[in-house]
C-alpha cells in the first residue's frame, strides 16, 4: 500500500532527507503553469520506459495536479519493485494551499 504524504510533511521529511526525488508526472504544460525547482520531471505516460531515471535506492515522492495520477504512478513503481514510494497527498494543489501561496492554480 502507497504511503500518503502532504506536502507539508514532505517539505520536513524533505529538509532531513535531501535525497528524497520529487517526481512529478504531470505534462508538460501543467508543469510550465506551476512547477516545483528539484522536482524530476517524468509525464505519467513516459515513467515506465524512464524508471532508470528514477532511482531504485533513494525514497521517492510522486505528485501531479490532485493526487490521483501520481497514487497511480506510485502503485505502478512498487509493482516494479521500489521500496520506499509515496504519493504526495491532494497534489500541486495542496502543495499552492499548504506550502505557496504563490503558485498558480489550475
């Protein structure tokens, strides 16, 4: 079962584990509207042919616009084998409400 995180708790756990990877699997033109610096940019339709980019042994949190692609994306990485995967809970948008106000929504 995928963990949850919000985007709160990701911004501490981040600051403790640097190497926490931000995956972000939304396209290209959400991203161009409200992006995150450090995050890896992978489209959810391009993950599995990308997963060396995603490594194996660094946690990893995966996030879109609201929650429900990137939990997709973190069930589909566990099934291939990756063992600490976590969907960022309720996506850019939480992250625009809880984290950066500043950050367009969509």
């Amino acid at each position: 079962m995928v963990r949850e995180i919000s985007p709160s708790e990701y911004v501490r756990e981040a600051a403790s584990k640097p190497a926490t990877l931000l995956v972000d699997v939304r396209e290209a033109w959400e991203r161009d509207i409200a992006k995150l610096e450090g995050a890896l940019h992978v489209p959810m339709a391009e993950v599995p042919a990308r997963l060396a980019e995603i490594g194996r042994e660094r946690d990893v949190v995966v996030m879109c616009r609201s929650g429900g692609r990137s939990l997709k994306v973190a069930q589909y990485l566990e099934a291939q084998g990756y063992r600490s995967v976590a969907n960022l809970t309720g996506g850019i948008l939480a992250w625009q409400r809880e984290v950066d106000p500043s950050l367009a929504t969509y």
